[in-house]
C-alpha cells in the first residue's frame, strides 16, 4: 500500500533554561494508506508530541516528515496551513469546539477558512450529520450536547473536507467507557467503510485495540511495532 506518513530519524527537543530536555529520539515510522495506527505509551514518552509534528502542529528538531509525499520541514508556514485543512483532520480530546456556534457552524469552519461556499457542501454536511448520528441535533450549540456528541461534531469537522489523514490525541480521554466506546466503533467504521487513514494516541489499552496495528514508545523511542 501507497505511504501516507513517513518519518525519518525524528528528535525532538525542548531547551529549559541550560537544560536540554530530549522528547523524541530518532523515531522511524511509516504509516500507509487505510491503515488504523494506534500510538500507546506512558506519560511522557513523546506520543503526543510525535502526533503533533505529523500533523505540522510543532516542528522537529532533526529528521524528516513526509504527509502525502510533502516534506513538512521545506514548507513555509501558509503551506503547512493548507496541508493541515485539506489532507489532515484533527481531533482532541477536550473537542475543540467554538462555544457560540451552533453543531453545523462548527463542522463547517474549516470550509470557511478554506474560502469554500458553505451552499457547496449541504449535502455533504447531511451525510457526515448521519455518518456521526447528529442529524437532530444541528442547530444544538455544544453547551446543549454531552460530550460524546461533542466528540461526534469534532469528528464531522474532521472528516467534512474529505482529509486522507485523521489525527486523533486521546479522543475518549475526557468520555465514560460506554460512550467511549461508541466513539471507537465509530472510528473503526469510518476508517473500514470510508478507507480514512486514522493515527490515534492512547493510554488505553482497550482504545487502542480498534487499530490495525500498534506502536508503543517508551523514553523517546518505538519499542514495538
């Protein structure tokens, strides 16, 4: 299968003060198309940030990074953008929500910042609404949603650009372990049944089962594949 992800000899480092702090450690790590990736390791071992610089969120110290064959490192700053709106989708932990718009405002926005026209995507925005199970809910602001719901409208917002990348940073994390659940199986069919490539970072043992495959890193370093 066609690579989506590539990196190569990934370090990571933050400078405390006179104190050089090592996150990550050479890391090699291929990801192909369709896979389900789930990233596992103990606080501190560098998962969210190795999340983070696949998603040009953070820039690595050393080494290189391929996301569909684009080297992040030569990107300038609005091309990193560009990447991040139409080739990745992300999803946190806490949703990332805009308070004050309502389910379908907030799946919408990366379009508007794209400088789509939202009249574009209606009927795409009904099917990602039943894909999610939100279809009575679209003009709910997120205070009026569980979170589980929550997690529902960032995951549409994700998808609604039709990415070839979905980055996921503890996505049950804040969520009860039925709801959990739901929002697993929910990953798990979007990637069998849309072919989503879907890269998820988890302390859950059960989370992160879903995958088609685990990684494990401990100090810096992949100790599993």
């Amino acid at each position: 299968m066609e690579k989506i992800v590539e990196c190569n000899k990934i370090c990571k480092n933050f400078q405390m003060g006179e104190v050089t702090i090592d996150v990550l450690k050479g890391i090699d790590l291929t990801i192909k198309k369709g896979e389900f990736v789930s990233i596992m390791g103990p606080s501190g071992s560098g998962k969210s940030t190795l999340l983070y610089l696949i998603g040009g969120l953070d820039k690595a110290t050393d080494g290189t990074i391929l996301v569909n064959n684009k080297e992040l490192s030569v990107m300038k700053d609005k091309e990193q953008s560009i990447l991040r709106r139409r080739d990745i989708g992300f999803v946190f932990q806490f949703y990332n929500l805009i308070p004050n718009l309502n389910v379908e405002e907030n799946i919408l926005l990366p379009i508007l910042l794209d400088g789509g026209k939202l009249k574009d995507y209606k009927e795409k925005l009904d099917k990602i609404l039943e894909v999610v199970g939100l279809k009575d809910r679209r003009t709910h602001k997120p205070r009026e949603l569980s979170g589980g719901q929550q997690q529902r409208v960032a995951i549409a917002r994700a998808l609604i650009n039709e990415p070839d990348l979905i980055l996921a940073d503890e996505p049950i994390g804040n969520l009860d372990s039925k709801t959990g659940t739901e929002i697993m199986e929910l990953f798990k069919k979007i990637n069998r049944e849309q072919g989503k490539t879907i890269v998820q970072v988890t302390h859950s043992r059960e989370a992160a089962e879903y995958g088609t495959r685990i990684v494990n890193l401990l100090d810096g370093k992949v100790v599993e594949t």
